[in-house]
C-alpha cells in the first residue's frame, strides 16, 4: 500500500538500529535519506555472534555503543547531526522484565534520558523523534460489561491466575487505541515502555522537537531472533513445529493476540519518520484483527505436519489476556495499513526459519 511521505533527505539515526526492526527498515531510510547511521551494542541476546547482521543494508553505517553511555553519545554526536531520530534501542522481554527490572529501565528509561541529554547538550537537536513503543503499555486494556460499562481492569494477580480464573468477569476485551484506552502497564516492561513515553513527550515539548509514538503489537516475521527466549513467540512454535513437536499453549490457548508482520511495521516506522505532519496521540500499529494463540499454533503445526498444539495450563505473570490493535487512526493519519494477513506471514516466516536451520545444519 502506498504511503504519503515527504522525500526526505539529510541523516537519519536509529538506536537499536542493527536489530529486529531496524535492519528491516534499512532499505527504505536509505532511499529516502543521504545517511542513514545505526547505533546498536549487539547485545549476545539478540546477536548470538556479535557482527554486523547481514539483514542490515549495506549503505547503513553501524556505531557500536551503548544508549545509557554518555561518551558513546559524545563521540557519536560529534559525527553525526540527525535530522531524525528512530529509537528503537529497548529491553523487550515480557517475562524478563520481572526479574530484571533494572536492567529494563536502564536501557528503556536511562537509556532515553541518556539520548535526549546528549542531544541538548551537543547542540543537534533532530526535527523529528520516533519512538516504537508498545501495546504492552495497556496492560489488560479496557473491557465492556454486561451492562454497556467499559473497565480498565488491573493486572491478573498470581491467585486468580493459579486457580485459572483466565478472562475478567462478565465483560468482553475491546480493541486497543491509544484515543480511548486507558495505559495500565501490567509487566516492568510496559511501565517502561510507558516512562519512555512520557518522557519523550515531555522534553520535546520544552525543545521544540517533534514526537511521534507508535505503539506496537506481537510483531514477527524473518529477521527475529532465534537465540532469543524472551521474544519471538512465532518462531519459536515453527522451532519446535519443525522438529516435529507439538507446541505448548499457555493458559487454555484462548489468549489473544495481534500479529503483525515485520514489512508492515518497517512501513510504520518510516512512515513515521518521514511523513509531513507529527500527531499528538500515540499511534497503534497492528494487524487489525486478532487471532488465539492455538490458531496460530494450528497454522503453523499444519504448516510443519506437526502434531496438533497441547494446552498446558501454565502461565507467565505479566502476560496480559487478549490484545489487539484498532487500527483506524494509522489508516486516516499515517495513509499506513498492514498488507500481509498471518497464514501469508507465518509461510514467509517459516521459509526463513527453514533456511536458517539448512544453513546451521550444514555448518
């Protein structure tokens, strides 16, 4: 789908640059941009190696450094006048967060101080920041009752999880957006995803700096990481599809979710960065549609001819029931919509998860 954009020239910086998202958008920053510069510290979790991804177009020049280091930020800036900024550096795991939350607000919350610091101290302030946020900053979202009363409930506690009490109480989940749900983080995580936000908001405002805030859903597709645990849902159940495992369902495998391709979220983010005008409001990215957990289990087990997904009746704390994205507002403001439906983009994920695989096997 075709975007209005601005043909946009000068030098774009984007944290986390050599990362999942990144690498995908490389290509296209480096059509609409003279110079395209990457800040990555190729953290081991996601860079199992530690070099330069082959996913990142060639004409992308890598900075290896830390968002949090003030001297990785003074060096960098002394090369480097942004015209815009995609920040996407962040700790991203759910689950981990619980356990090591001040590794998350380090990166996710120091991390950003830590860059507009750096941008105000060196004199070279960027027109415009871009920040992917998340649908994690929700937490449970909001929920119409029986009686047409809409409740933003707080997170599901260890009790009512222990006893697989699942869904909230005569009341049906609604689609997230950023106009009427109110943020209610559930995970360390989505509070510093939240922070993030405020932050950004609150400092450009003061400096004249354009925001603009996307908050995203499950995103996947070729490029994830495959060493990572704590990410990357989608290609771990083709992992476990392909050796002929069947995939373990969380809690009864109803839980709902909005998966959303790579390519699409990539187009997002660029749009974002280029676009004529910036939008008060965060912006949902998503696919528009959600699907249960054992659907997409389903689709990728018939994709493998693996055996049927089992429900477990575990869970994680943090996860939150269902989330799924309206996406009207990056239809009408972005000119953005997702392209690619999930049986589509679960056959080009597990392609790539295949040929990864071959190549490791004949290593």
């Amino acid at each position: 789908m075709g975007l209005f954009m601005t043909a946009e020239r000068g030098t774009a910086l984007v944290t986390g640059g050599a990362g999942f998202i990144g690498t995908a958008m490389s290509p296209a920053l480096l059509e609409r941009f003279d110079r395209v510069v990457a800040l990555d510290n190729l953290h081991p979790q996601v860079h199992a190696t530690r070099q330069r991804p082959a996913e990142l177009a060639d004409g992308v020049e890598l900075v290896v450094g830390d968002v949090t280091d003030r001297d990785t930020w003074a060096s960098l800036l002394a090369d480097v006048t942004p015209d815009v900024v995609v920040h996407l550096a962040a700790e991203t795991g759910t689950a981990q967060s619980l356990a090591e939350s001040t590794r998350h607000a380090t990166v996710n919350v120091v991390g950003t101080t830590r860059m507009l610091d750096a941008l105000l101290e060196s004199g070279r302030l960027p027109r415009r920041v871009v920040l992917t946020s998340s649908r994690a900053v929700y937490g449970e979202g909001a929920w119409r009752r029986g009686d047409g009363s809409v409740v933003h409930p707080r997170q599901r506690t260890a009790e009512v999880l222990a006893q697989g009490q699942w869904d909230i109480p005569d009341a049906e989940p609604l689609p997230m957006a950023a106009a009427t749900t109110t943020p209610t983080p559930a995970s360390v995580y989505g509070a510093t995803k939240l922070a993030q936000e405020n932050v950004l908001t609150a400092w450009a405002g003061a400096v004249g700096v354009e925001a603009a805030i996307l908050r995203l859903q499950n995103v996947y597709g070729p490029g994830q990481s495959l060493t990572n645990p704590y990410t990357g849902i989608m290609s771990l159940f083709c992992r476990l599809a392909r050796e002929g495992k069947s995939i373990p369902l969380y809690e009864d495998g109803e839980v709902r979710r909005d998966f959303v391709l790579i390519d699409d979220v990539a187009r997002a983010v660029v749009a974002a960065a280029c676009h004529p005008d910036v939008f008060a409001e965060p912006i949902d990215i998503g696919s528009g549609e959600h699907q249960t957990i054992a659907r997409a289990a389903q689709l990728i087990a018939q994709r493998y001819g693996a055996p049927a997904p089992h429900v477990t009746g575990q869970y994680r704390q943090g996860d939150v029931r269902h989330a799924w994205a309206d996406v009207t507002r990056a239809r009408e403001l972005l000119g953005w919509a997702p392209d690619v439906d999930l049986r589509e983009g679960i056959d080009r994920l597990a392609t790539w998860v295949d040929a990864r695989a071959e190549m490791a096997d004949v290593r």
